[in-house]
C-alpha cells in the first residue's frame, strides 16, 4: 500500500468512532501491536528528543525500504508512534520523505493531545524523516 492509501484507511477507521474517548481507546489499542524494538535499541541514541514520555524509535534498511521498530514507557505515545510506524514502515527513504502525515490533521490528533504530546507528535515525524534522509544520502554516495 502506499502511504496516502495507509493514512486513508486510519481516518476511515477514526470515522467509526463517535467521540474522543473511543478513539484514545483505540490509539491505546494499537500501541499493544507495534512492532517493538529489541532492548539493544532502546539507547540514548534512539530516544525522540522533545517527548514528554520516553520514546525509542530504530530504523533498518532492507531492500531499499524502511523497517521501524519502536516503544514508549506511555501507553497513549505507543499508539501514536504504531500509527506513524504503520504510515512510514516499509516504504522507500524517498516516499518518507514526500510523505505528509496528512491523517494527523484529518482525524483531528493534534488538536486532541495536550501541547507537550502535540510537541511529541511533531519530534517522532521529523525523527523518521530523519532516518530516512540518512538512509536516502548513505545511498546515493
């Protein structure tokens, strides 16, 4: 799929949902299926600099694509950070980097998180699109 089809299908599945509460039901939901990230990763190195909680976030390269890990020591940051994961993961550095995470504004997330989640929120995208400026220039050397 690619990433406009992904941010599709999550605002088709936050449209299911009457009010807030069900919705942070569901982000919470969804950080019980990231892909968590090995305990070898989980270093200052890998920390998203600006989150209120504590968020890791590893990236490796396979076949020209993207693959996140991630894990958060708050419940509600591990739903946002599988979100953006599920956007982001398996795409190409290229794609990531075109990509704007338009279902954030469509689903109405920023608007719904207290302002240091909302700074959060913005660290973990620059911090994939970061991996994948690494990734794209270690390429084409």
């Amino acid at each position: 799929m690619t990433t406009q089809e992904i941010q599709e299908a999550i605002v088709d599945e936050f449209s299911m949902f009457d009010d807030w509460m069900q919705r942070y039901e569901y982000i919470i939901e969804l950080g019980k299926s990231l892909p968590i990230i090995a305990d070898q990763y989980k270093t200052d190195a890998n920390i998203i600099k600006g989150c209120q909680s504590k968020v890791w976030v590893h990236a490796e390269e396979e076949g020209g694509k993207i693959w996140f890990t991630a894990d958060s020591d708050a419940i509600l940051t591990k739903g946002i950070i599988a979100l953006l994961i599920r956007v982001f993961s398996g795409q190409e550095p290229k794609v990531i980097l075109e990509t704007d995470t338009t279902f954030v504004d469509e689903i109405g997330l920023k608007e719904h998180l207290s302002p240091t989640r909302a700074n959060g929120l913005v660290s973990m995208i620059k911090q994939i699109k970061m991996y994948a400026l690494a990734f794209e220039s270690k390429n084409t050397n």
